[in-house]
C-alpha cells in the first residue's frame, strides 16, 4: 500500500480493519477498563479523569484536549485526522458515576453499605472487572479508548489514510442528576448531557455517531424524560390534638397520590409503548416533616416523578398527560390540594434506521454476532444520545450486555449490573466499534448519503 493514500476497494477495508482488530486484546482492554474505573468521577467532578483519558489518547499517537466546563467539571476529546473527503464520525461514551464511591455520599440511598463495587478501585479477576462504573459507562468508555488506539494504530501501520476524521468523545454529566448536594459543586446543571451539548457547542461536530452505552443492540431511538415535583398540602397539627382539630396529613396525602401514580405508571407506559421504547415512570423522593420530631405533622409535603417519554411524546403533552393523571388520582380520594410543577423536559429522538450509520452499525453488529440483528425493544433508559440526535446528528446507541448471574457468581441488582464488565463482551463491542469507524470513514460524503 502506497503511505497516506486513502482506502479505495472493499478488500482495502477489509485489510484495514484486519489491521485495527488485530491491535485489540482483553488484555490492553482490561488496562484501560481498570484505569479509568480508578479515577474517581462522580458528576460534577469529571475532570481528573478526563486528563487521564486525554492522556491515554496522546500516548497512542491521537492528539488529545480536555475541555473544562469549569474547575472541577472537563471533556475529553480526540482526532484521528483523514483527508477531509468523506464523513466524520463521533465515537462517544459519557465518564461520569452517579454515585460518588464515597458513604456520606452514597449510604443509605444508593445501598445500606458502601459495598466493593461501589467504589472507584478496580479488582479484576477471571476477564471480569469489578468497581464502580465498571460496566457503565467506564466500561464502555474504555471500548471507546481501544477502538480509537486501534483504528489509529492500523492507519499508521498500513499507510492507508481515512476519507473523514474519526472523533472520540467523553463527556462530562451523562448521567440524570443534577449537582449533587453538599459538595461545593459551583453550578446546578452537571448533569443530563451537560458535557456532550458543551462538546457540540464547543465545534466538535461530526456527521454521525454512536454512543457506546449499554445493550448489545444497535438502538436508533430511545426515550427521553421529563421530571415533576408535586407539593401537597395538609394541615400543620399536634398529635395530641389529632381527634380535636381539623387534620390533614400532608404525608399520608401524599402516600395516596403516590399510590394512586404507581397504578397509573403501568397504564402510561401500555399506552405509550412502540417503536423500540416501552417509557416508564417513578416517584423517587418524597419530603416532608421536620426530622427533628415525630409529633408534629407538616403543612406541606413534596414528591418528584420521573416520567420517560417516546420520541413520538412532547414534554408539553406529557405534561398534560400527567396532570390528567393527578387530577383524577385526586377526585378518586375525595379532593387533595396540590400543586404540580414540570421541572426538567429532555425530549426523546430519534434517528432514521435507513441512514448510513444505522445500517452500518447493524452491518457490523452483524459482522461480530454472526447473524441477523433483531433490535431490542421495550427500552426505557435514556443516554446522551438523545442530546446529539436533538442538534440534528443521526445516532445510534450500542453497548454491552449485562453480566449474567452465572458468569458473576451471585447476585446482578442494579448497581452490580452498571459496576461489574466482561472484558471478553468489551472485546466485541470494540470490534463493532472498529467496524463502524472504518466503514464509515473510509468512504465519500455521497456513498454515506451527504452532500
């Protein structure tokens, strides 16, 4: 092959991605799995890891940058520079934890010890590695880091150039939080895709991407959210005055509502399945009273619900939809005061499953499987994906699947599930990763569908 000229036949990429996977192992997976496990990044404080990743990165020959949001918050980023003839395309994987790894921090809310894989230290034993966010998302970060070595590596070694540049991403704020409480973050807004709209904003702009997140599917739309905080009203009253005083228990009021939600969630979600999406819903918290006594009833109680949405569901006419809901759970208990307020609206989207990187994904998908991709349905977990196919980038979503209960030994809930990773999966995702990029970015605009 003649040194920096670009992939012209199909036998050219197939040698270019021979070259690329031949560079992958689990064991360079596991370094970089474990490294980034080891650096602490809960929301809101990504940026030592995104220094690590950057470095990573310039080590492997991919000229690297952090991207602060502000002193505690950063990006990472990196190129991998082609002709300027074809596409580029993003590889993206969020950093952030949404625990902290640490017990005043995390206990009793997250689980009523800080177990071993809750905290940001790697142990790696059998292929498997085991700590805090070792699935999701640092796992998938970590596939994200050894698809763009090996893409990188096989482009020197072959003297084969890229049509488009290959971008890899890792944003700060994936997760849906906001700021967590009592830590001197400096803003509110860390978290829901902060860091991959800061990318964008900032011109690290491709023409397509995939966010590598979990799920070994390839997901061309998935849902988004909307959060309600309801305020219910009682009266403030004395026990000792319970049978002699009007009384309104604005925490037993608020149980009811609560009660009444949980019945209605299924129903919402029966009606808004389609598609690749089943959108669910919660109430995760619910405050009121003063801690300080247990005689005393409060004259107010709050409680907030996360409702996920279809692509095909505005946060406006969730709104509505939500308020009918409360209204009628209201009536039912005889007439409840109550407000309602929406307080965050993240729409969900979707990417045309004929465009370029959909086929492509599902071409290597099927490459690595082995036969015919059947996606997964009844999805309701939203990404940063959502945030990059909002700004008008067709995206798709494609991970690793859970560790299995045999393969762990015990027990997956849902925190062993995001913090324990198979390095044999992450080898295949990394290999589909591989796939993609080469595919895509060894062609013209016109054959990927761009002007």
């Amino acid at each position: 092959m003649t040194a920096g000229t670009t992939v012209a036949s199909a036998a050219d990429r197939a040698a270019l991605v021979e070259a690329a996977c031949a560079r992958l192992s689990t064991g360079r997976l596991t370094e970089l799995i474990a490294g980034v496990v080891d650096v602490p990044s809960p929301t809101g404080d990504e940026a030592p890891l995104a220094e690590h990743v950057a470095e990573v990165l310039r080590l492997a020959g991919v000229p690297a940058r952090t991207q602060p949001l502000d002193d505690r918050q950063a990006n990472a980023w990196g190129r991998v520079r082609g002709t300027g003839n074809g596409p580029d395309l993003l590889l993206y994987a969020p950093l952030d934890t949404v625990t902290s790894g640490r017990a005043e921090e995390d206990v009793p809310w997250s689980a009523p010890r800080l177990r071993s894989d809750l905290c940001p230290v790697a142990r790696v034993a059998d292929d498997l590695v085991h700590g805090l966010g070792a699935s999701n998302p640092k796992g998938h970060a970590g596939c994200v880091l050894a698809a763009a070595e090996a893409v990188a590596g096989a482009v020197a070694d072959t003297g084969r150039a890229l049509t488009g540049d290959l971008l890899v991403g890792f944003g700060a704020g994936g997760m849906p939080t906001n700021a967590r409480p009592g830590v001197g973050n400096p803003r509110r807004n860390t978290g829901q895709g902060v860091g991959c709209s800061f990318l964008l904003e900032q011109g690290v702009w491709p023409d397509f991407a995939v966010i590598a997140k979990p799920g070994w599917s390839v997901s061309w739309e998935e849902v988004g959210l909307t959060w309600f905080e309801v305020l219910v009203r009682g009266t403030h009253t004395y026990v000792g005055s319970r049978h002699r005083l009007p009384y309104a228990n604005a925490v037993d009021l608020a149980g009811q509502l609560v009660a009444g939600l949980e019945r209605w969630f299924p129903r919402y979600a029966e009606a808004h399945t389609d598609g690749l999406v089943a959108p669910q819903g919660v109430v995760a918290w619910i405050a009121g009273g003063a801690t300080r006594t247990a005689s005393f009833t409060p004259a107010e109680c709050r409680f907030a619900v996360d409702l996920r949405l279809s692509p095909r569901t505005t946060p406006a006419q969730a709104r509505r939809e939500f308020a009918a809901a409360l209204a009628d759970v209201a009536d039912r208990l005889g007439g409840v005061e109550y407000e309602v307020e929406q307080v965050l609206a993240i729409p969900g989207e979707r990417t045309d499953p004929q465009s370029w990187v959909c086929r492509g994904a599902v071409a290597a998908w099927e490459a690595v499987e082995g036969r015919p991709h059947r996606p997964v349905t009844g999805m309701s977990g939203a990404t940063d994906a959502n945030i990059l196919r909002n700004r008008g980038i067709p995206t798709v979503r494609l991970g690793m699947p859970k560790v299995t209960e045999a393969r762990a030994g015990t027990e997956v809930d849902f925190a062993l599930g995001m913090n324990l990773v198979d390095v044999r999966e992450a080898l295949r995702l990394t290999e589909a990763l591989v796939r993609i990029a080469v595919d895509t970015l060894t062609r013209t605009r016109a054959e990927v569908g761009l002007a």
